[in-house]
C-alpha cells in the first residue's frame, strides 16, 4: 500500500484538537439550550418558560470556568459583553432582555460543546500543534499537556482600517512610498480597478462588496500613473505634479493624491504585506519616517506591541482581563469589533506510526483513482477551447489582458471578482456511475448494513477507477483520527474519518506556522518549497494578494517559503524568503529571486490545457498558494486563474460524492481499509425544521425519525469541519440539534465518528481523552506517478513583443471574412465557387489563404486577403459581398461577416518570419483547391487520406531541403517524420497491400510521377511545386532568424501539416491522425527501400 501507491505522505503534520477534553461535550446543564416540557417560546426553540432569573443562573453557570470566559472574550465580544454584564461584580440580569438572555444560554452552549468535540482551530477553543512520523511503531507518542500558548496578532481588518485612516492624512501621506496598482488600467477617459478589497468598516455595514472603481484619467492622473509605476514618496510625487501643473493648488494635488489612495488606485507601503512576521512592527517602522507631530498616536501605536507581548505570555484561561484591556486600546487608536486575532498552540507532541502515513497514502491514491474523467478545473475546460480558437497554440497572451472581456476573452465562467458574461458550466451526468452509487447505497440499506467497504476488487473500483492522468504534485488530507490508545495505534487498530483537506502541501498548516518551535517551521517551510512540480525548470511562485474581505487576511498570512514572491494588489517589494529557523538565509537552499509580477505573466494553451510564462526569462510558471482561502469572493479573477491554469491537466484527488444518490433520506458509509470516505449520513424530515412545532412534539417526532431510519444516538450536525457533535440522549444536545436545523435547514446529520467501530482515548491528557484530527501532506510520487510534462524552456519572447503586436482592423492591408455555412457545404464552395473569386481577385491582391473553423458560432470558412487598404476595401470588399450574396441565394450559406485578423506570430516565428508563413498558406491554400477540384471529378481516385499523407510528406521535405544531411536516409526531413507522426498498425496493414499506389501518390522521393495523365494533374503539379519553393523559403527564414525566432522551426512545421490538414479535410483529430500514420508509413517504407539498396 506504500510503494505503489501514487502518493507518499511527508512530514511534518499537523494536529488540530479542542482545547477541552471530550467528556466535558456531556456535562453541559440539562437546561442549556432547551428544557424540554416548558419550551416553546422565541420561535419554539427553548428557554421560553424560564425566568429572567433562571436564564442568568444558567449564564452564570455556563461561563463559570476561566478559559471559557477568555474563549468567548476571543471568539464573540456581543455575547461576552452579555455574560459580563451578567456575571460581573455589579452585574444584574435585570436590564438584560430575556430574548438577550435565552441567546446568550444557546450561544454558551454551542461555544461549550465546540470547545470539547470540535477540532476545527478557532480562537482558543481549539489549536493546533506539528505532527511527526515514528521511525518505528514502538516510538509512536501522544503526550498532551496543560502548557497551551497564545499566538496574538492584529486582526487583519483592524490593521487594515487603522493604516487606510492614516495613508489618508495629507501629512501622513507625504512620508509615505506609493504606486499604481498592478490591477488599474485605462479604459477609454477612465482609470479603472475592476477589484476594491473592503475595509472593515463596510464589513461591518454588511453592504455588498465594490466590485469596480474608477476615476475620470485626467492630464494628472494619467502623470501619476507614468511616475508611479515604481515606489515613490507622496511628496516627491505631489512636487513633481505642481511642477507639471503650475495652475493647481499643492492643496488640490494633495487630496487628488488621497483621492486615489482611498480608492487603492495607488497603494502606500503602510499596508503591511501577508508574509510579514510582525505586521504591527511594519506600520510602526514606516511611520518612523513620519513627523511625530502628524501622527499623534503613533507612540501609542508602538507600545502596543509590548502589550500584545504581555498579554500573550499570560497562562491561557487568565487573559480575559488582559485581552479586554489591549482591546480597549487598540479601539483607542481604531474602532473594531475584533481588534485582535487570538491563536492556540496546544502543549502537545505527537508521532504517528507509519502504518498511519501508509493508510493516508492509500486513501488519497483511492480519492484520485475515482477523481473526474476529465482533468483540470472545470471553468477552464471551455475556456481553453475558446482560448485556442482565438490565439492558436503559438500566442502569449497577457493575464491581464485576457481576462479583459474588451481587450481579449473576459474571464472564464463562473469567476465573480469581477463577474463576467459566461455562465457557470452545467456539470455532465455521469449516468452510469449514478445509476452505480444508487445501486450500492440501496442494496447496502436494504441489506440492513450501515456501511459499504471497498477493496481494489470491488465492482466500483473495477468499472470507475483509473490509472491515467496526471496527479497534482501534492495535496492533503485532513481526517479525525480514532484509536483507543497509542498502543493499539501503534499496533494498527486505529480509523481515518476523512473531513477536509487541501490542493497544496502546507496550506492548512500556512497561517499557523507562527505558532510552530523554530525545527518545526524549518520542516513546513523544506516541506513547501518541495512540494511542487518536477520540472526543475518551472518558476515556483509564492502569490500573495489582500483578500476580498479583510477577515481573510487572518488566513491568508503566511511566511515568504519561495524566493519567487508574486504580489497581487499589493504594495511592490518585499522581504525575502523565510529561512532556517525564522529569517536567516540559507544560502545553500535559496536561489536568486526572480522578480515577478503580474505583468510578466502570459498565458500560453497546447493541447492538454493553458499554462503561464514569464515572460522575462521565457520560463513556465508555477504559482503556489500556501493558504486555504477560497479564491471564488475572495482574490481577483487574475489571482483565482493563476490558481486555476497551476491545475491544468491535473486531476486531483475528488472527496466522495454520492452524487444524484446524495438525495436518498439515508446513506451507509462507505470504508476503504481502515480510512472512512464518508460517514453514514440522514436528511431531516420537514418535521425537525419546523420551528413553531411545541417542543413536545417536536422530540416525538425526532425520535419517530430516528426509529424509522435507524439514526444512532451519537451524531455530527452541519457540514465539513462545521459541526456540533451530539448525544441526543441528553436533553440540550438534542435541544441545540432542533436550533441547528431551524437556524440551517439542508443541515445534514452524519454519524459520530465514533460510530465507525473504533473507540478514541489515544491523544489524554491529565483532563481526560481528546478528540483530534490530523493534517497529512502527500506527494505525488515520482517515477511512479504520471510525469509531469517536460519543462522545455520556450523561445525568448519579450514582453515588449507582445505588447508591439497589434491585430488586423478591418480596412486597414488586411481583409478577414468569414462564410458561416454547414460542415458539409465547404467541400461544395470551396472546389466549385471559391475558384471563381480567387480568378477574379484585384491585382493589387498579393496573396490570400483560408481555413475552415469551427467554433462557439458553428462551422465557418475564414477567408484572408492582404493587398493594400484601399485596394481592399473599394474592390475587393464589393467582390466579395456579391460573392457571399450568390451563394446565399444558393442556399449555402447563412451570413457573411468581417473580423479582424490576429496573426498567430508566437506560432509561426515572430513578425520577422510571418510573410514568409503567410506565403505557405497561400500556396497550400491554391494546392487544396486543386486537389478538392480533382476530387470533385473523380471522388475515388486516389483515396483522400492518399492525398492529404502527401501534401504532409511533401511540405515537410521542401522544409528540410537546404539543411545538410536532410535525405530521405538521413538526420533530416524523413528522421523528423518518423519521429513525429504516431504509428497505426491496422492502417499501416490496409496500406501495405497498396504499397506501389500509396508511394506513387505519396511519392517520398519527391519524383513527381503522379498525378501525370489525370484531368488537372498538370495543375495540381505546378501548385505543389509553387508550395514547395514557398515551404522551403519559410523553413530558411526561420533558420536565418535562429534564436530571434519566435519558435522553434521544427514546431513550425508540425502547425504547417496541421493546417494542411484542416484545409483539406477540417478539423477531425481522429482523420488527422490517420493521414500522419499513412505518411509515416509510407515514408518508413521508402526509407528501408534506401537502406536496402532497393
């Protein structure tokens, strides 16, 4: 299960657990959240028969413990100014609303419930600790102690709105370094920025988030954005503008400046980056550069550090004091209802045995086996089709400007930061695979089994399980982890009950890394920067981006692991990557920083997906994201596509989906070894929902449910790591069930995971056991897994080419039109009516080409004229519509338009190289004509494929015909075909028995013998050769040109043949390859003839 499985576990892990033992989850007071027989008021969910003073009592009583006071300090601030206005030295309960009172109760029970039976780090309620592999299983170690630390930073929000307050000060401002935003552009008079992270007070305000600002691009705003594409100080800028602008006022450039501060058109180096350590440290040292006249608080602001400090070192459960104080104080400074972010490092040490990393390791390689036919993410799945009609293989295309919906394809569907036009793709039925699930779950439920386990022989894993593909360079698996004790774990009795994980190896453990001893940071950090793509050399880059939400910040905060840093929104220049320990460098494991923006980022598609490059090292780039934040609300569409193109072609590993099954009112679980997939789960009846029903009634009908589908007393309400775990044989567990399912009805009620047959007590400590859930990093291994695709570094492509690059308008030297017609009418225009036009062509025409096409708007024929503009436009242009309008009335084709032309110049060599390019389609292009015009004489005669295979032999030697050593024998022309053309034995069969008439029409050798004697073979013979002498003139180009070419000469030609192809027979893959294994056949044949002497 370890060697050959597709992914090997690595270290270190993380633990997650609840800071309360598991028994405290059963000592909460009978009337915690319902008293059964007197409830029923505030919406039928408990507490409404007791008194003022009762409800206090039951307060009193539930916040009388030390570390639950500081939990509810930490994670509610409204409900712990409830509990203390209650339970304080003069509280009175008396002023306090009984509906205030009866939350607060149902409140403190949830709170006391999560702090022993939820794993999920929150506060200090639970936290987290690294996790190591025994050697051996006699070394496994669970020790759990009482030493628990905090981790205290600002909470991001507050941080955010305190430095947007004071970048915002003209005074302030002046010290400070600014520049554009890397997302802002111009569009039309407007300078535009299609994403405006939220502050925190329009958090609070609850208003729906800005998703585009802009300013009217005035003389002196478009100056800003010349001077400020790199880091400047307000000041200078503010003086280099009232130089410019002697007529306007220093007051009025000042507050213009604020102006585009505010809306974070132009960002201040105040913001403290994500990957900063001590982000408090940052504001304090760059207002060191600020008179202390300007900033009044910036004293206050530097000692508050020390109080932080303080406040951390204080034992857990006796900061509430404390934490209310430095609140106080940082409200002082910036109001916010959660100034601070409060983690919790657990006193624990934990190594698991192998046998553990080995069933991690089976289980992800089943997770992947089962993935999704197709690889990749789903939104970009058309994307890529759409992106490869528009640009080809062979075009680079700015992120910025693709995801542009008026410079290039606007954003792929379902992205919403900014939203665009597409819609969010209808996931395919897998109706077999359905009908298969519903099968298993149906059987295993009328069979009285509660659980479905899995083998590798069992009929799903035989019929849905795949070996193809590729799997991510890494991932992890987050899973509660049961076993009675660390002996009978370290003997292998123990269950995984899988609830989460992650796409990135170190993501789940990022934000808490801070909290890890300094060796235990080193092993995330060597842990990080490993687990990536193999090829060695993909540009690794580390992005960073201000959430959507400035909460997400407390998520998104990671150290700097890549020495490639990709900031997005974000103020440029950073510090460097993390090091041993904490910060120093480790010159041996560090390479030289690639600068990086998203500027430099082009996007580039081959036939298995999209990919970025850098531009300025023409290497493929790799982001990396080392946090668990969803991309969907909270990252700009450039940030979610980076995310999205690094898992091309990828298929990840797919947690269980019980798909169209998933509506059944019960669902066994499912066991693959000693991992559970997923826990046996039931949907509700409306019954339990219905918060007007008496309480009386509600509990009978509860346990007519649980009765009917066999509901097991122990359960988990809510969904993946939101849940409360339950007893419903205890009057408030079964009260706080009614107010999850009122308060979330498509809640769904799993089993415990105790229920899966194996006891837990492994992780005790001197309170008792823990529940505890485990991170485990994978990898995908190597040979074994599916090889990543090579990392062949692509032709150095400047930006500044891209950028040059202008596509064709219409009436400018080049015509694009476009017949839309059925695939089954090109045959028909293009031999019997196109020759008519092309014989009537003005004689300023020099050369023109088509293609057939199909895409979004159906099947077309594209038409392309170059000529000069007014040549085009006064007589061609009237040509080509009286053209258009006969065959209209001929009932072939639908409509005729003009496009602008966008030559594929990354394709086909770079502007240097086009002409020539162009000049082969041309003359393919008159080639195909007269070879479908000899078809349409004599359809049988020779085979179609014939003909085409000899187009393909034919161009591809005249491509190698002035570079030594090129025979048919040799290193050249013939060398490349073979090597390129894929075999097909039964057409290589079928052909055999045809050999004297496949070489005759094929004609390797390049004797020329057929079509003499045929109708039009004398044509047909001088337009091969007029594209010979064009094929051959290009091929030199791109050789005279060497490494100025925008390709490689070889991948030139293979899009050649590809064209050949398209011309002559359209877009089919399958036909396509069938004529290069004809080609290669036939080519194979000629050769041994050589070598043979024959």
């Amino acid at each position: 299960m370890g060697e050959g499985s597709v992914f090997r576990c690595m270290e270190p892990g993380m633990l997650r657990a609840p800071v309360h033992p598991v028994d405290r989850a059963r000592q909460l007071p009978s009337d915690a959240a319902g008293d059964g027989e007197r409830s029923g008021g505030d919406e039928g969910q408990g507490n409404g028969g007791h008194s003022i003073e009762e409800l206090a009592a039951l307060v009193r009583e539930l916040a009388d413990d030390s570390l639950v006071a500081e939990a509810i300090a930490v994670a509610s601030p409204p409900l712990a100014q409830t509990v203390r206005r209650v339970t304080g030295p003069a509280g009175c309960a008396g002023d306090v609303r009984a509906k205030d009172l009866r939350r607060a109760v149902r409140a403190l029970a949830g709170y006391r419930l999560r702090m022993a039976a939820r794993a999920t780090p929150f506060g200090l309620m639970a936290g987290v600790a690294p996790v190591r592999f025994a050697a051996r299983p006699d070394e496994t170690t669970a020790r759990w102690g009482a030493a628990h630390r905090r981790g205290v930073r600002p909470d991001r929000a507050w941080l955010r709105g305190l430095v947007h307050g004071l970048e915002r000060r003209p005074a302030v401002l002046r010290h400070l370094r600014v520049a554009v935003n890397d997302l802002a552009f111009v569009r039309g008079d407007r300078l535009v920025l299609p994403y405006v992270p939220q502050t925190d007070a329009a958090e609070r305000d609850g208003g729906p988030a800005v998703q585009e600002v802009s300013v009217r691009c005035t003389p002196a705003v478009r100056a800003v954005v010349d001077w400020a594409r790199t880091p400047v100080r307000g000041g200078e800028l503010a003086a280099r503008l009232c130089a410019r602008f002697p007529g306007v006022p220093r007051q009025g450039i000042e507050a213009m400046l604020v102006q585009l501060v505010s809306r974070q058109l132009l960002l201040s180096e105040l913001h403290p980056p994500l990957e900063t350590a001590d982000p408090l440290a940052h504001v304090g040292q760059v207002l060191g550069n600020v008179p202390r006249e300007d900033v009044p608080e910036g004293d206050a602001l530097r000692a508050l550090g020390a109080e932080l400090a303080a406040y951390a070192a204080r034992p857990v459960g006796q900061g509430a004091p404390a934490y209310a104080a430095v609140c106080a104080r940082m409200r002082e400074l910036h109001d916010g209802e959660r100034p601070l972010q409060v983690d919790l490092a657990l006193d624990a040490e934990v190594r698991l045995p192998p046998v553990v990393a080995q069933e991690a390791e089976a289980a992800a390689g089943l997770l992947w086996r089962l993935s999704a036919t197709e690889p990749g993410p789903a939104p970009l799945r058309g994307y890529h089709t759409e992106f490869l009609d528009r640009y080809g293989t062979g075009r680079l295309v700015p992120v910025t400007e693709l995801l542009d919906a008026d410079t290039g394809l606007g954003p792929p569907a379902g992205y919403r930061c900014p939203p665009g036009p597409r819609t969010a793709p209808v996931p395919a039925a897998d109706t077999e695979r359905d009908r298969a699930l519903a099968a298993l779950a149906q059987e295993a439920l009328l069979a009285g089994r509660r659980e479905v386990l899995l083998d590798d022989g069992h009929p799903l894993l035989t019929r849905f399980a795949r070996d193809e593909g590729r799997p991510p360079a890494s991932a992890e698996l987050c899973a509660q982890l049961l076993s009675a004790s660390p002996e009978r774990l370290a003997a292998g009795d123990f269950r995984l009950v899988l609830v989460g994980g992650s796409a990135q190896a170190g993501a789940m453990a990022g934000r808490f890394a801070y909290l890890f001893p300094a060796q235990a940071r080193e092993r995330v950090r060597r842990l990080a920067r490993s687990a990536g793509p193999a090829p060695t050399e993909a540009l690794r880059v580390q992005v960073s981006v201000p959430p959507g939400l400035a909460r997400g910040g407390n998520v998104a905060q990671v150290p700097r692991w890549l020495d490639a840093l990709l900031p997005v929104a974000s103020f440029p220049g950073r510090a460097p990557a993390e090091g041993p320990g904490h910060c120093d460098d480790d010159p041996g494991d560090r390479v030289e920083p690639v600068p990086a923006t998203l500027h430099d980022l082009a996007v580039g598609a081959d036939a298995e997906g999209l990919y970025l490059l850098h531009t300025a090292t023409g290497r493929r780039v790799a982001p990396a994201f080392f946090h668990v934040l969803n991309p969907q609300w909270q990252a700009p569409n450039a940030v979610r596509f980076l995310r999205d193109v690094a898992e091309c072609g990828v298929r990840g590993p797919a947690w269980w989906d019980w798909a169209g099954a998933g509506v059944l009112p019960c669902l066994p679980r499912v066991r693959y070894g000693r991992t559970v997939l997923a826990p046996a789960s039931w949907r509700p009846d409306d019954a339990l929902r219905d918060r007007q029903a008496p309480y009386g009634r509600w509990s009978a009908a509860l346990e007519a449910w649980r009765a009917r589908l066999r509901v097991p007393h122990r359960i988990r309400v809510g969904s993946a790591d939101r849940y409360l775990e339950l007893d419903l044989h205890l009057p408030a567990h079964r009260s706080l069930l009614r107010q999850e399912l009122v308060r979330r009805p498509h809640a769904l009620v799993q089993e415990a995971p105790t229920e899966a047959g194996c006891p837990d007590g492994w992780l005790s400590g001197p309170d008792g056991p823990h529940r505890a859930e485990v991170v485990l990093p994978l990898v995908a291994r190597r040979p074994e897994a599916a090889p990543d695709p090579p990392a062949v570094r692509a032709p150095h492509v400047r930006r500044d080419d891209i950028d040059a690059h202008q596509p064709q308008l219409p009436g400018g030297d080049w015509l694009f039109a476009t017949l839309h017609c059925s695939a089954e009418r090109h045959d028909e225009i293009l031999a019997g009516h196109l020759p008519h036009l092309i014989a009537a062509l003005p004689e300023p025409v020099d050369r023109w080409f088509f293609l057939r096409y199909q895409d979004v708007e159906g099947p077309h024929l594209r038409l392309r004229f170059h000529g000069p503009a007014a040549a085009l436009t006064t007589q061609l242009l009237p040509r080509i519509h009286q053209f258009a309008a006969s065959l209209r009335r001929a009932r072939l084709v639908r409509r005729l338009a003009l496009d602008t032309y966008d030559p594929e110049l990354e394709r086909y060599g770079g502007p240097e190289a086009m002409p020539a390019a162009e000049r082969v389609f041309h003359t393919d292009s008159l080639a195909t004509l007269e070879q479908l015009s000899l078809l349409r004489r004599s359809p049988t005669e020779p085979d179609p494929l014939l003909l085409v295979a000899a187009g393909q032999v034919a161009m591809a030697r005249a491509f190698f015909r002035d570079v030594p050593g090129a025979g048919a024998a040799g290193p050249g022309w013939a060398a490349w075909l073979l090597g390129t053309f894929g075999k097909d034995p039964e057409l290589h069969r079928r052909f055999r028995s045809r050999l004297r008439e496949t070489l005759a029409v094929i004609d390797p050798g390049g004797g020329r013998g057929w079509p003499v004697g045929a109708p039009g073979g004398a044509a047909l013979r001088e337009a091969w050769a007029r594209r010979d002498e064009a094929v051959a003139a290009y091929g030199r180009r791109l050789r005279e040109l060497g490494p100025g070419a925008w390709c490689t000469p070889t991948g030139a030609l293979a899009s050649l043949l590809h064209l050949h192809h398209n011309r002559f027979a359209g877009a089919d893959r399958a036909a396509e390859r069938a004529s290069q294994a004809v080609a290669r056949a036939a080519v194979q044949a000629h050769v041994d003839r050589i070598r043979q002497g024959r």
